[in-house]
C-alpha cells in the first residue's frame, strides 16, 4: 500500500509538478573516468531534468571522492553511477554496510574482467592464457621503450580493480616480463589502436560490458578459475599495506555492478531518490553506450537524451508510472 501509494505521488508531482515541487528536486551526480560510468551518469541527469523536471549537475571524481561526497550527505556529490563489486567492497563495506550513509541499488548489471590482447597479435604468437604474456618471446614484443619488458595497461588511476591487477601481475609471476602501466583509459585506447595499425603485441586490462568490443577485434585471455582461497585483495583505503597483504592469483568473479547514492537524499530529494531505487540497465545497455560515445565520437549527453526519448516505457517503470 506504502509503495503504491508513492508511485501516484511520484506520477502525480511528474503530471502536475509546481514550480516549487520541481526546484526542491536536485541532485549531483558523480562522474568517474571510465565511459561507462560517464554514460550511466548522463542517462541519470537525462531522466530528472527531463522527466523529473528537477536539476542535475555533473561533478566529475574519482571512486574515493565520490563516496567521501556520499557519505557526508551534504550534496556536493549524491550518486555513484557504476560501483562494481566486489572491485569497490571497501567503499561499500565502510559506507553502506557500517556507516550506513550510503544506499546501494539492488538492481545491478553483471561484468566480466580481464586481461585482453588483439585477435592478430593473439593468434599470430599462440597468446590464449594470462601465462603466456611471461613467456619472453611475447614480452618482447611488447616492449615499445626498451627496457626489456613488455608494458601492459592494468587501469586508470584511482581504480581499484587497477590495484587488484598490479597485485595480480606480482602473483601470476610476471613482474620479470611485464610491466604494470596506469595511465587514463582514453591513452589505452589510443594506444590499442595504435598497436593494431602498425602489427605491435599489446596487452590490456578489459571488461564487458565496454565499447572495446565494437571498436576492434580482441578477446579475453584464460586465467585461474576464481577461487576465493587465492582471491584476498586489500585496497589501499584499508591498509597502508595493502600490496604487501593482498595475493590475487585468481580471475575475478563476476561483478555486480549498479549505481549507489546519499541515504540523505531520500530527504532532500524524494523523487529522485525513488527513481534511483528503481533504475536498472543491461550489460548491454551500457556497452552500446559506451560504443557509441568512444566507437563514434559522440557526446554522452547526446548519447543518453536520445536513448532516453527512444526508450519511454522503461523509462516510465523506473518513474513507478
């Protein structure tokens, strides 16, 4: 009765909404580095400006300041648009799960990560395992300045499936071959690209759902089956120690991965708060997203106002209409 009861009131302010209804309803969305997380965040401001009729502002940050944000409940930031778990568990675990200053949906998407090389690269040196990036042969190839190992891209700064991938690459044996590169994933992708034209060997970080998949013609190498015994990452917000702590010598398991926002907001901005509870995407939404902004060069607002014009009946479930 409760809930039905907020779905008339919510169709009801959306129908009829004054001027004042309206302007009480903002909020800030957080927008981290990666395409995905960007598009997600656009479809979101989409929806309240549009939908709503309420105000969205974008605050771009890293997954540390955007929970910080979250958690002091002042607005500065009041969405995280893309928590993968369990990459981001200290975040949730510290303000979701104790503090309890943070609201995760329960709505989530799943996600795939790994390492990638290209299909020509891959085949032309018999490349199919985590492995065989050790072998010397294959690092050699991959070494573009010289210093005897092969770079690999493991993520962006700030990333915390980038320090589970550094720990990885220490504990599947090929720090002697490879070396862990951080740098922004629009360098990553310039540089796959790159490689591909000029018939370089290259290996990257990877995950689906990403527009990756749509620009070239790469795959996944095979690692461990995912065993928690050999899974035991400590992120950086947790230890000073953390490298020294964790052992990861496993593939990840499959994410979870959904957007999480300021329990304050229930207060501030009711509305929106309940579209958040609502709203859901596929791994294959947020892949043409992203193919669509990275792929053809067009702009995220562009990208999430025409989805969210062309998609009204998911639209409208996600406003309780």
């Amino acid at each position: 009765m409760d809930r039905t009861i907020k779905s008339l009131t919510m169709a009801a302010i959306l129908a009829f909404g004054t001027g004042t209804a309206s302007a009480a309803e903002q909020v800030n969305i957080g927008v981290p580095s990666w395409t995905g997380a960007q598009a997600i965040a656009h479809v979101l401001k989409a929806v309240v400006e549009t939908r709503i009729g309420g105000e969205a502002g974008l605050v771009p940050g890293n997954n540390a300041t955007i929970f910080q944000a979250m958690d002091q409940g002042k607005g500065d930031i009041d969405v995280h648009p893309d928590v993968w778990l369990p990459n981001q568990e200290s975040f949730t675990r510290k303000y979701v799960d104790e503090a309890g200053t943070v609201v995760l949906s329960s709505n989530p998407y799943e996600g795939n990560q790994g390492f990638c090389v290209s299909k020509t690269f891959g085949e032309a040196n018999n490349i199919t395992d985590i492995a065989d990036l050790g072998r010397p042969d294959v690092a050699g190839l991959m070494d573009s300045d010289g210093n005897g190992k092969g770079e690999m891209w493991i993520g962006a700064p700030g990333w915390a499936s980038a320090n589970v991938n550094e720990v990885k690459v220490r504990d599947y044996g090929l720090l002697d071959f490879v070396e862990p590169v951080r740098a922004e994933e629009s360098v990553k992708t310039a540089r796959v690209k790159d490689s591909i034209a000029k018939s370089e060997g290259y290996a990257f970080y990877c995950y689906k759902p990403h527009a990756i998949w749509y620009m070239f013609d790469v795959y996944m190498l095979s690692e461990p089956t995912f065993d928690p015994a050999n899974y035991v990452m400590v992120q950086p917000s947790d230890s000073p120690d953390w490298y020294e702590e964790s052992k990861v010598a496993t593939k990840d398991a499959l994410k979870n991965v959904q957007i999480a926002w300021s329990k304050s907001l229930k207060d501030r901005s009711p509305a929106i708060a309940e579209f958040f509870e609502r709203f859901s995407l596929t791994a294959d939404d947020v892949s043409s997203f992203a193919f669509e902004i990275s792929g053809n060069g067009r702009e995220p607002a562009e990208v999430a106002s025409e989805w969210v014009e062309n998609n009204p009946e998911r639209v409208d479930a996600w406003l309780g209409l």
